[in-house]
C-alpha cells in the first residue's frame, strides 16, 4: 500500500534505561536517609516518604518510556503507547495496524493548568490517529521524535496531518475526570 521500503523505528530506550537507574538510586537515597538518621520516624516521614515516592515515579516513567515505542514498516504500523498523555505513565497500550487502516492523523495543543484560574499553564502536544477501529491517542515527548513520527504516518497513509484549536483543561479536573476529548 505504501511506497516506502525502509523501516523506521522510533523509541526512548537509553532515556528509559536512565530513568530506571535513577529510580533504583533515588530509593537507595531514601532508605539511607532513613537509615542514618537519629529519629528515623521523622526522616522517614520528612524526607524518606518523599524521595520513595519521587523514586516510584522515576521507575514508572522510566518503564513506560522503554517500552514506547513506534515502528514503521512497508505494510504496517505499531504503535506501543503510555495510556497517559502529559507524562509517560504505565500501562502501556499496543497497536498494530495495516496502513489502509488510518483514516486521519490529527494534532492539537492541550494546555493544562497547574493553579486555579488557569494559573500555570503546561502545554502538550498531543496527536490522534483516528482508524477503523476507534481513534489512538498520543502525547507529550515520548517515544522521542514524536512530531516527526506523527509527519512520517501521515505522509505514509496518505492522509496528511489534520491541525485543530489547542484545547484547555485543568490538570487534577484532568486525572479525575479525564483528558479533554477528540471531537
């Protein structure tokens, strides 16, 4: 279906990979902390909890970006993706379609805000791959080259990159009730 015969693979694995192994340091520090400390219970609860949880985070980011990744061959596309959009979270979603199969490759700004009032805004670009059997969506920075990846499949389905207003939503109103929707 495709002119194109070279494969493309686009992927974060070395980040991943740093990501996984500043976690595994990050919980060496915390325990540490914990450990040395005269009264362990408030290291523990001042600067032990936090650096755990940092740590969590760090290996969770560092697993879902390993694992993203967007494969471009002759007669098809995987895509595996972080469910979450501002920030590369498991689990992990996998796709594999047949070019034929895409019917747009959309982009869009989804602006989140930190603080009340639309006080800190943080921008992501997200993009969607709309297909026979529902639509895929992608955000933030990883798998690394994102935006060029995105370019590559709508050149390749043929069906060029759709632009559309950048949309606005608060970041906790996000993670409770969900990102913005795809009209």
């Amino acid at each position: 279906m495709t002119p194109y015969d070279d494969e493309k693979v686009y992927g974060a694995r070395p980040t991943g990979v740093i990501l996984i192994l500043l976690g595994i340091l990050t919980i060496g520090i915390g325990t540490g902390v914990t450990v040395i400390a005269s009264d362990t219970l408030l290291a523990f609860l001042l600067m032990g909890l936090p650096t755990l949880f940092l740590a969590l985070i760090e290996l969770l980011t560092g697993f879902a970006t390993f694992a993203a990744r967007i494969e471009m061959s002759r007669n098809d596309l995987t895509i595996a993706a972080p469910a979450w959009r501002a920030c590369p979270l498991p689990p992990v979603r996998r796709f594999r379609l047949r070019w034929d199969e895409i019917r747009a490759v959309r982009n869009r700004a989804e602006i989140y805000h930190l603080l009340p009032g639309e006080g800190l805004p943080f921008p992501v670009d997200v993009y969607a791959v709309d297909t026979e059997k529902g639509t895929i969506v992608l955000g933030g920075k990883s798998p690394r080259g994102l935006a060029e990846a995105m370019r590559e499949i709508a050149l390749r389905s043929g069906r060029g990159m759709r632009e559309q207003e950048p949309v606005r939503a608060g970041i906790f109103r996000s993670l409770v009730k969900g990102p913005p929707a795809w009209p």
